[in-house]
C-alpha cells in the first residue's frame, strides 16, 4: 500500500507561491480578490504571496482594475521588465537562440552557421558565447535560466549523440554554463523542446495531450500530456526511433537493421536512393548533379519526386509508408488529442498520401478519426523557444496555457 505523507509548511507554501503565479500567468491581469477565488486561498494568503513575487520581481502592480463594488482593486501581472530566459538549439550546422520573458515574449533572436570543426567542445564553446552576449545585452534583467535543445538523441545515461560522432556530455555543458552565472540550465532533444514551443506558440496550444514526430538527421520524438512532457523510467518514453519497420538490411548506429531511424531520417531516405541506384534504377537527379552521388540530398530526392522523378518518387512514397506505420503504433498505443511532424516534412505532399494509406490500414478507428494530423514547427526559432520555455516550465511550472 502507498503511503502518502503530508506536506511539510516549506511545501505548502511552494505550493501556494506556484498556484498564485500559475493564476497571474493564466489570466494575464488579475486581482487579489479574483486570485483568492480562483485558488481557493484567503484573501490574506493571497497578499503576502503577491508581496513576496513582487520583492522576486515576478510579478508587479498595474494599474487599477474595474470596480464590482467598493474600492477598486489593484491588478497584478507578469513582470516583463526583470527577468528573462535564454532558450538555444544547436545542431551540427549551427546554432539559433532567442532570449524570452515569462510570458512568453520574445525580446530577441540571432542565428549562427558552424564551419570547419564541428566537435562538442567547439559547439559549447560558441553556446557559451552566446549565453554571456545575451547576459550582457540584458544586463538589467536576471537570468532566470538557460534551456538548450539539441538535434540529438540520448546516448547512454547523460550524454547525447548528434549525427553518428559529434557527443555532448550533458554534465559538461551544465557545468561550464552554470560557471557563467546560469543556476538553473537545462538540455533535451529537440523534439521536447518542439513540443513546448507548439503547446506555448502552435497547434497543440489547446490539446491536453499531444505528439511529435521530428525527421531530421537522426528521429526524435516526444510525448505531451497534461502539463509536461512524458519522461518515462529511463527517459525514453515517446521515443519510436527505433521500432524496426522494413526489412532491409540499413544497419542503425543503435546496432539494429531496419530502424525507423535507419531508413526514415533524412540520411536513410539518402542511402535508401542509393541502394535503389546500384539496384540499376536511374534518375535525372543523379544525372544533374553529373553523377556526383556524394552531393545527394534528402531535399534534394523530395524536390524530384514532386517533379515526378521515378527513383525519387519510390523513395518518398517508401518514407510516407514508414510514418504512417510507426503513427500508427502512436495512435493505437497512446490516443493523442494532436500528432504534429516537424523537420523535412510537407503536410501537402506525396509523402503525406502514403501516410494515410499506412494509417487508415493499421490504426484503430476509433481513434484514428479523432486524432488531428499535421505539420508542425511554425518558424525556423521554434526549437529554441521550445527550449526557453522549458525554462519556465521546470523552475516555475509555467505552462503558458493562457496565452493567446
């Protein structure tokens, strides 16, 4: 039997300060008197706690609100002026960042390419720099933390692998941003920090339980619900990479062959066109790049299909099958409100023709014709807001339902 112990003073008013903040947030602008019936708490429970984010400048005093009889009330709200988050996404080709308010307002943005070296500790070395620009272009502000997502997936217990050799040591980071006057950093796969940019800023902004697909070089995925993203017992829940879906023989760097991963990320839709050429198909994709095969693209192999280039066209319609399988386990297995695809992906494509046939042949119904499908991502920045947010999300549980 589970033993439920009560909560100690501390605790109850942790609880008490994130309910009045979660409130204020929600609402936007409020009244004490309107916290107090919300939540629950004495009118003054409310004041002291509204005193003490005030002091933490979290919250302030704006305005006056609208009388419903007697004095009219004080209305409090956000504070946008004394705090922020930087929120960074890294990939091996480079890196964006933006810096963001508690209430989700972006007060900046920047972009930076990789060039010549692409390790881990040069890539750290460039977030670094970034974090201590930010800092200092916001020097009146107080950090409230860093949230990093990186296009990688988990490798071992606190490590992650981009592409197939470039490792981020997850302790590393933590402790060479924190030196620079960062307590609270935080560092997920990019598909969790999509899945918080899409719940704060996109189409999953009103689901109570969502998921999301991102195809890059390597997939990643993330299951939302309720008000966080689903971790599971060693941190892999919601993670699909690896369902074997075809038989052929792409060996994954998970060791396996025929990985969801292996043979639908944007390089196994590459080797998968070149498996399919020394097979003797031809394509006037391999003819316009002068039979240099080492320039394939996934874009490239997409852009011909839509121009009805055969090869390319198989290879497309290959990757559409595969989605719609593994989204068919999702949905069979889970019964998400809103499963959203990000990366190399078009919700108006030929690929998106095969995912339907996968889906309506393999998911349940009832499920199936409840479920919302589309693409996700709504700009370029969306990982980096996602991983701003995070900030927010950690260390204040601010979910951001409440914004517009």
């Amino acid at each position: 039997m589970e033993i439920i112990l009560p909560l100690t003073q501390d605790q109850i008013k942790w609880v008490n300060r994130l309910t009045i903040l979660q409130i204020i947030q929600k609402f936007g602008e409020i009244s004490k008197s309107e916290i107090a019936r919300y939540s629950g708490l004495s009118p003054a429970t409310v004041s002291n706690f509204s005193e003490a984010l005030i002091a933490d400048g979290l919250i302030n005093e704006k305005g006056i609100g609208e009388s419903t009889g007697g004095r009219r009330p004080t209305v409090l709200t956000l504070d946008e002026q004394r705090h922020f988050m930087i929120g960074i996404f890294v990939s091996k080709y480079g890196i964006s960042s933006c810096g963001m308010t508690l209430s989700g307002t972006v007060i900046e943005e920047d972009d930076l390419s990789l060039f010549g070296d692409r390790s881990g500790s040069r890539i750290l070395d460039n977030v670094c720099r970034i974090v201590q620009g930010m800092m200092k272009s916001f020097s009146e502000r107080l950090c409230l933390g860093v949230g990093i997502a990186v296009e990688a997936e988990p490798y071992g217990q606190d490590s992650f692998l981009m592409g197939s050799n470039v490792l981020i040591r997850k302790q590393e980071w933590l402790d060479r941003i924190r030196g620079l006057g960062c307590s609270s950093v935080i560092i997920e796969m990019k598909s969790s920090a999509t899945a918080i940019s899409e719940k704060l800023y996109g189409k999953a902004k009103d689901a109570f339980s969502f998921f999301v697909l991102d195809i890059g070089e390597q997939i990643t995925s993330a299951y939302y619900y309720q008000d966080g993203i689903v971790k599971g017992f060693n941190q892999g829940a919601g993670n699909i990479a690896h369902v074997r879906v075809s038989n052929r023989a792409i060996k994954c760097k998970c060791g396996k062959t025929g990985c969801f991963n292996a043979v639908a990320s944007t390089l196994g839709i590459e080797e998968r066109f070149l498996i399919k050429l020394k097979e003797g198909n031809t394509s006037s994709l391999v003819e316009d790049l002068k039979g240099d095969l080492t320039a394939v693209t996934a874009k490239q192999i997409y852009d011909y299909a839509v121009l009805g280039d055969r090869l390319s066209l198989s290879v497309i319609r290959e990757t559409g099958g595969y989605i719609g399988t593994v989204l068919s386990y999702v949905i069979n297995a889970i019964n998400p409100e809103v499963v959203l695809i990000t990366g190399m992906y078009n919700a108006n494509s030929i690929m998106n023709r095969e995912i339907n046939k996968s889906l309506n042949k393999l998911s349940a119904h009832r499920n199936l014709n409840r479920v919302y499908i589309g693409e996700g991502g709504m700009y370029r920045y969306t990982p980096a807001l996602g991983a701003a947010a995070l900030v927010a999300h950690e260390n204040l549980r601010l979910s951001f339902r409440g914004l517009q």
